[in-house]
C-alpha cells in the first residue's frame, strides 16, 4: 500500500498531522507499506528526519504553473494506493 498525504498548510496545520502519521504506521506496519509526503519547501527539514516517512516530496512556496505540471507527472507515476490531504 502506498500512501500520499498531503500538507500545504501553516507549521502548526503540519506538526498537528504528524499523530495520524504515526497512528497510519502503526496500523499498517511493515515494508509494503510506504508513506511518503508532500509538503512546502520550507518546511521539509521539519520532516526529513522523521523515520515515518519513505519519501518526501517538496513544492517551492510560489511554484509556478510549469512546476506544479511536473511535480504531478512525478507523483503520478508512482502508483499511490491513496492519497490523504
């Protein structure tokens, strides 16, 4: 099961989803399972030391239409099971 959430909102909105990724891990455990994260660029070194996360995607804050396209072909061909946002 591979799983995208997504989180573009403020620092708080961010560090308040983290629970539910901790609670998605513990109810799916194991290596098929993959969780990986969108957020803003800023706020990726938050989140790249957590062991929760298999990947993590980033978005430049102001990203243009061009890199928005882009981004979605990315995340597009990974095949996600479910998307959570």
């Amino acid at each position: 099961m591979k799983t995208l959430i997504i989180r573009f909102g403020r620092l708080g909105d961010l560090l308040l989803t983290l629970p539910a990724l901790r609670d998605l891990v513990a109810a799916e455990p194991g290596p098929e399972h993959e969780r990986h994260f969108l957020v803003l660029a800023d706020h990726a070194e938050l989140l790249a030391p957590l062991p929760e996360i298999d990947r993590l995607w980033t978005l430049p804050r102001g990203a243009g239409r061009a890199q928005l396209d882009e981004l979605a072909s990315l995340l597009d061909e990974q095949g996600f099971d479910r998307v959570v946002d």
